[in-house]
C-alpha cells in the first residue's frame, strides 16, 4: 500500500491527462490524485493559488517569473543532486529545460515539449508548405484554419518576427523595432484577411478538431503540436504534423516554444516524495515507456528519437524536431502574463483592422515596456 498522497494538478487535454494518471499507476512509492483544468486555463490561472492547494503542478514556463516573486514553487535545485539534473537537461528536447530555469533555480521539469509547428491533412495537402507566399495562396483559397484566440495570435506574432531573423525582445525596453513590428503585422494581415471570423474564438485544439472532422481546410501553418491527432485512429481523419514554413531564409527557426513542466509547491507537507516522482516523470525511463503509450508527449529527448515512439504517433516527433530544436523563447518577467493578453488584443484589433500596423506596434512596445514596472 502506497502510503503517501500527493495531489497534483494538470490540463484536461487527453495528452495532459492521461500520462500523468498512467504514471502515478506505474510508480511505486507514492499514490498521486490528479485533478485538472481547462487548457485557457492552463494558460493564464495564477500558479500561486493553484500551489495553496497541490503538491504537484503542471505549468508552461512563462509563469516562472512570477512563481518567482511569489514564492509559490519548491526549486529542484534544493532537492535533486546535479547529475540529476544534467542529465535531465542534456536530455531535453531545444530548450524545453532551459526554460524552466529563472534568476539560477530550476523551477520545473519538461515533461511535454511542444513548439508551433505546422498541420495539415495529407489527403487534401499532399506534402507541407515551405514558405509564407505558399500560405497566402492557401488562404486565398479558403484552406487555411488558424487559431487566433488569445494567446495564439500573439504566438504567431512572435514566430514570423524570429523566423525573419528579427526576434522580439525578452528583456526591458521596446518589444520589436517599429518597422519590423509592421513588417510582421502586414505578414499576418495577408493570411488574416481571408481567414472566418470564428477563428478568434478557437484553439489549437478547436482547430486540430476542425482539420480532422471536416473536408474545407487542409493546412494550420503554426499550431502547437498535439501528437493525438498524427494517429490514424484519433479522429475521422489523420493530421500530420511538419516543420513550420518559412517567411524568413535562415529555415524553421524562431517558432515559439511551448510544451510543460511538472513543479512542486513549496507548500506540499512531502517534498521529498514529491520531487522524486517528478524526477521519474521527466526522465527517460518514464517518458519513452509508460509516458508516451498513453498520449503523452514527452519532453525528454531520448523518447523523441526513439522509433517506437515516433510510430505511436505518425512520426510526429520526427517530422518537426528541427523546428523545435531552433525554437524560441518568451519573456518570463513577473509581468508578462497580463502583456500576453493585452499583446493578444491588441493583435486581434490589428487583424480585424480597427487599428493600423503603425498603431498596433506602437501600442505593444508602450505595454511591453510598462509590463516591467514594478518587477
């Protein structure tokens, strides 16, 4: 009998889910109860008030300066030896570990990596775009499904201004520089002004759905990766998953990372345990095995490279690991969080053309610059 619990807290994802709960079956030492929340929720509810009440969080890395300032999380750093975590690090897939680590502490573990990267349908698209000109054309036709809820509109923003070379600011000052701001604004506008309003309201998720039930669009050219959807069996139709195309010529880089760590709270009665699972969850032993056979979508290099695992789902891991190896990474100051959702409306003015290029841009370096007051 399994005399510790812990409870833990994830996203209701099936790929967020799932794993997680098949994990805490297989390991031995402890029991953990996973709850879960919806993925908007994942992707703005305060890790702090969620860390008064789990031992055990699933979190995306731009919360780490905020959890940060507020002492929510349990650093690995006071727990785990350094093998431990070089291991773990020279194991992640780009810089999904890296990312977790803020102001000298490790403060999760990737357990999911994920980058946008691109899906389509391979029996209306027969092989991936490679440029941005090719998406214009696609969504000229009406082929294009996009997510543009918040924060996705601002990802896009983000991937086009690293992928031409000219990657948005993580630290104080101006977000982009004014010209390249527009540049990257009239880039979204020529896919935009096609695209169903109905767009502004769905996420990756809505949109995966939409890619795979209906016969109307064939390609996302960015979208987070959710390896469900590459299995032929998951929905009325297979979506592959590739490299991003390109509206710059140094290839698929600059693609905004994504992807989840597992943290512990600083609050949890048995840290000891809990940092323990989480350091199984994340290695490869977990993530290539257990992990990965129930939807997972490991974090861990060695399961990404491994063949059985690629099988599992339609090579996926395969087909995008070069976008994801020249990913990019977000601003992670306390005050991020509140400019992604501003930055998100702002861009959806933008593309809904209640405001010029000019303004936009102006308006999101004068919000990104104020997100550092106080920090």
């Amino acid at each position: 009998m399994k005399n510790v619990l812990l409870k833990g807290m994830t996203w209701s994802d099936p790929r967020g889910f799932d794993p997680v709960v098949a994990a805490a079956k297989a390991y031995n030492d402890v029991a953990v109860h996973w709850d879960k929340r919806s993925l908007q929720d994942f992707e703005s509810y305060p890790v702090d008030e969620l860390a008064a009440r789990y031992d055990l969080i699933i979190i995306d890395h731009p919360h780490v300066g905020a959890i940060t300032a507020q002492n929510c999380l349990e650093p690995f750093d006071d727990w785990a030896s350094s093998d431990q975590l070089a291991r773990l690090s020279n194991e992640s897939v780009g810089r999904s570990f890296e990312s977790y680590h803020y102001q000298g502490k490790q403060w999760a573990l990737p357990v999911d990596a994920a980058t946008q990267v691109q899906a389509f349908r391979p029996d209306l698209q027969a092989q991936p775009l490679t440029s941005w000109q090719q998406v214009v054309k696609m969504a000229e036709d009406g082929r294009v499904a996009w997510a543009m809820r918040n924060p996705h509109i601002l990802m896009h923003f983000f991937t086009l201004a690293a992928n031409l070379g000219t990657p948005c600011s993580v630290s104080r000052g101006p977000l982009i520089e004014p010209g390249v701001g527009e540049r990257v604004i009239d880039a979204l506008l020529a896919v935009t002004r096609y695209l169903d309003t109905a767009f502004y309201e769905m996420d990756p998720i809505a949109i995966l759905d939409l890619l795979a039930e209906e016969q109307t669009y064939a390609v996302s050219p960015f979208i987070y990766l959710y390896r469900g959807y590459a299995s032929p069996a998951y929905r009325s139709h297979q979506v592959r998953f590739a490299d991003i195309p390109c509206i710059g010529r140094s290839g698929p880089i600059g693609s905004v990372l994504g992807g989840t760590g597992i943290a512990v709270s600083a609050h949890c009665a048995h840290k000891q345990e809990a940092m323990a699972f989480a350091l199984w969850l994340a290695s490869a032993e977990c993530q290539r095995t257990v992990y990965a056979e129930h939807l997972g979508q490991p974090g861990n290099a060695l399961a990404w490279s491994d063949e059985k695992v690629n099988a599992q789902a339609g090579n996926a891991y395969f087909d995008t690991r070069c976008t994801l190896e020249g990913s990019w990474v977000r601003p992670r100051h306390a005050g991020y969080m509140a400019f992604q959702e501003e930055g998100s409306e702002i861009l959806a003015n933008a593309c809904r053309q209640s405001m010029t290029p000019t303004q936009a841009t102006r308006q999101l370096n004068e919000r990104f610059m104020a997100s550092f007051e106080g920090v």
